[in-house]
C-alpha cells in the first residue's frame, strides 16, 4: 500500500491524511464525507471510494473542507482524480450479494473478522462497541490465574516513512483483570450479542489450571477456547511461548482441556520456533480441533542511542518483547501455508493472524488456507473502524471474481507453492521501462551496479539506462526499486535463446 502512495502524486495527498476522529473536513463539507472516502483510499479500498463520491458536488464545499482540515489535505485534487478514474475502475459488482458468513470449527461467524486476544478484546465496553461497528467476534484477552503485573511503558514502533507503523512491539503479559469481572464480560456479552462469537483465550500453569479455566470459560457463555500456547512476554517461566516450543507440554496441556470442556479448542502458535507443525501436530494429537497463528516474535524494535537501552526503556531497562503488525506478514503468510499444506492438519480450522490491516492482507491468509482471520496492532493504531473497509473490500474482491462463499477460493494459492527443486530455472524475463513514467532517477541503474548483475549501461547524455541483455538475469530487482513504477516485464523467453 505505501509503495503505491509514494508512487503516484494523489498517493501522496492521501498518505498525508491524519484519519481523524469526528474530522473537521467532514462538517465543512456539505454532499459528502470526505474524512469516509479518504479512509476508504488510506486502506487500499478504491472501488468503495468511488462508490462514496457522489455523481456530482460542490468543488467549493471541498474547498472548505481543505480549509478546515488541519494540515490542509487537497481534498479538491484527491477527489477530482477520484472522479476521473471512476471508469476505469471494475467497480463494486454485486457485491451487497456476497455471502462472508463462515465458522470456526463448526461455530458459524457471520464474517472472518475478529478481534485477537489482546489489549483491543480486553473489556466488555470495548467487545460490545466493535460488536456493533461489524466485527464478527473476539478474543478475549487471556483468562489466567496468576497475579498479573505490566511494566509501563510498554509499546514501541518501527514507522514506515509515511510514518505509519510498519513494526510494532509489546511487553504486555495477559489481562490484569480477575477472573471473575472477566466472566461476567462474557456473560453480558453473550446475552446482549448473541450473534457475536466469544473466543475464550485461557493460560495454565498445570493440568489442574488449564482444567478449572476451561470449564469456567464455558460455563459463562464461551463459543470457543483458544489455548494460548504462545506469548513471549510472560514473566512466570514455564508458560506462554514457553510452552508452545515443547510438543510434548502442549499435547497434554490440550488434553486436560479437551477433558474439561465440549466447546472447540483452538491451539494458539508461538512463531519462536523452527518448524509450527512439530507443536500444531502435538496439540492435534492433544484432540484440539483447530490452530490459531500466529501470535508475537520476540524482538527489539530499536536502541535509544543516547543512553544505550533498547525501546522501550522501563527504569533504565528492557526486555525481549512480541512483534506484530505489517513487518511480520511474511512470516505468518509463511507458517500459515505450511500448516494448511500438512497432512495431519489439513482437516483443521485454522485462525490466521499477524500482519492484517488492509482487505488485500485477509485475502492472501484466506488464499493461503486461514479460514478466520484476527487482528490486534492494526486497530490499536487506527480504531474498530477498519472494519468497514475489510469488509466491503473482501465482498468486493469477492463479487468482481464471481465468488459468493470465502470457501470458494479458501486455499486457492497452496497449489503454487512449490518445493525449491521443484521451481522453473530455465527461463527468464527481461525488464521493459515505460519511457513516458521514467524520470531519469537513475535508481535501477546504481541498484543493479551495485547489487545485481551490472546489467544496466547508464547514457550520460540521455540520462537514461539502457539494457545489457547478454548480462541480465531478470531478477527484478531494478523494478522494486523504481520509485516511479516504471519498470515492467517482458514475455518470458527460455534461457538457452538468451544464450
């Protein structure tokens, strides 16, 4: 998504948006809601942005609207641009049509989204308040029976050059409320949201404990049991990631549970660790009936340099702590496919997590086999409100492809995924620069000097590169460097003809 921003001048005058709450630009404008449609654009929602923009409108109105924003946003421009492109979008098909209902396990959602288990799910206020903005559901933030006490602060952040979170770390441990406010949470909550799903995220120290909870989870109303195998920052050794790094703890752990409850147990992954499948097998072996993943890596997002410790600083002092947000993606895109690619847990829901913020990120873990999706840091950092946005982007992405049920392409991208002896080497496609969207940069040029196979010829009179065929490879690397996105590929031709 900020690759796209910065690539284009409208992408720009979006990124700068600060996403306000109750946003001036909204009460100065008269026929629409522009605050609505720049955050429709901010979260890679085209088509539902152009479905806002009304047919016609005061350009004078949005004038006003610029006025009031507090750092100017060119609303005028950014909708004019909108307005123009509104043609060549595919637009939103019939896309009020699509059907998101799906389950976990068997319990029915009446979409993917929920809430992970974690600061944003951790109060009755908070459950009932993104229950009523469209999310499906939530995980409760951890029931356990230890004395819980949290080190302040405890967030930091890795920003990206927009200055959005591109990394985000916690220390935070499990909720610091007693077990029994908690239990009345989900008791109000399954008597006022009855169509709304409870995840009960529950921690031991022994069979006796993960036992006791999981009866009393169910007793109060619980739909589901997330045994959380997995967080980083316990400070009671023995338990949290701990646990999930042990196959042999996190097999009997389930079974106590399994022996103690007859909802569905969700067996929640720790990423520290080499190979998932070794402890996901385990707890299915354990009789659990589904995988949640994944939860924190433990990290350090940084050292203040002027007095030496790491963020973020308690006293003087700091600690590994858990990872999340857009950076970490990759690696749950990663654990996630070879989870739904395992024999032994291909009959297993699995509930993917790490990275979502956008609709295009829930359709690559569904198209990778997570069947639910939850979210934590993207929410922490721009409110329940992103769940409009996932959901009209998934049923559009949906509706432009024909789909009416996410278990239509569930999985759809495993079949592409290939061992490493058994990846196509024998051909190679060539790069293909748009002469009109080039500027001269010369960035393409230093990169492949400088980091690739020397293929580009620099013409200083032009100041232009120009292609060396008998020395590239088709890496692609020139074209993830062009900030203009100018670079593209041409057909693919068979090595031995480049020869």
């Amino acid at each position: 998504m900020y690759t796209e921003r910065i690539r284009s001048e409208q992408g720009k005058r979006i990124a700068a948006c600060m996403l306000c709450h109750e946003g001036a630009c909204r009460d100065a404008c008269r026929d629409m809601d522009p605050a609505r449609i720049l955050r429709a654009l901010y979260f890679d929602n085209r088509e539902e942005a152009a479905a806002l923009l009304p047919a016609s409108y005061d350009r004078a109105s949005l004038e006003e609207a610029r006025k009031a924003c507090p750092v100017h946003v060119d609303l005028p421009a950014i909708m004019a641009e909108l307005d123009r492109e509104r043609d060549k979008l595919e637009g939103k098909g019939d896309a009020d049509l699509v059907d998101l209902s799906c389950d976990i396990c068997g319990v029915r959602l009446e979409n993917p989204f929920l809430l992970s288990s974690s600061v944003v799910a951790s109060s009755y206020e908070m459950c009932a308040r993104a229950f009523e903005m469209g999310w499906a559901g939530a995980c409760f933030k951890t029931l356990c029976l230890m004395d819980i006490h949290e080190a302040s602060p405890r967030f930091s952040a890795v920003r990206s050059a927009a200055g959005e979170w591109y990394g985000f770390k916690n220390i935070e441990q499990l909720s610091d409320h007693s077990m029994e406010e908690n239990l009345e949470c989900f008791r109000r909550l399954k008597k006022e949201y009855p169509g709304k799903i409870i995840i009960a995220s529950i921690m031991g120290r022994s069979e006796e404990e993960w036992e006791y909870l999981a009866r009393a989870v169910e007793e109060a109303g619980a739909d589901v049991i997330e045994c959380n195998f997995s967080c980083p920052n316990m400070e009671e050794k023995g338990t949290g990631s701990d646990v999930g790094q042990d196959p042999d703890t996190v097999r009997r752990y389930t079974r106590a549970v399994k022996r103690a409850t007859s909802l569905p147990v969700l067996a929640k992954m720790t990423p520290n660790i080499t190979d998932m499948r070794v402890p996901a097998l385990a707890a299915v072996e354990g009789g659990a009936d589904g995988i949640a993943a994944i939860n924190t890596i433990k990290s350090i997002t940084g050292v203040n340099l002027d007095t030496q410790v790491p963020h973020p600083s308690v006293h003087g002092k700091s600690m590994l702590g858990g990872y999340s947000g857009p950076a970490v993606k990759p690696i749950a895109l990663r654990f996630i496919a070879e989870m739904a690619e395992c024999e032994g847990l291909k009959a297993c829901h699995i509930s993917g997590m790490g990275g979502v913020k956008t609709w295009r990120d829930a359709v690559e873990f569904i198209l990778l086999g997570a069947g639910s999706l939850q979210v934590t840091t993207a929410v922490m950092e721009y409110g329940y409100r992103i769940i409009d946005d996932l959901l009209s982007g998934l049923k559009i992405y949906m509706a432009q492809r024909n789909y009416t049920h996410i278990s239509q392409f569930l999985g759809a991208s495993l079949d592409s995924l290939v061992e490493n002896d058994e990846m196509e080497r024998d051909t190679v496609v060539f790069p293909v620069v748009d002469k009109e969207a080039c500027t001269g940069c010369g960035r393409c040029f230093v990169s492949c000097r400088d980091g690739g196979h020397q293929a580009l010829v620099w013409n200083s009179e032009t100041k232009r590169p120009k292609l060396n065929g008998a020395k590239c490879v088709g890496c692609g690397l020139c074209a993830l460097v062009c900030p203009r996105g100018a670079i593209h590929q041409s057909r693919r031709i068979s090595r031995e003809k480049k020869d």
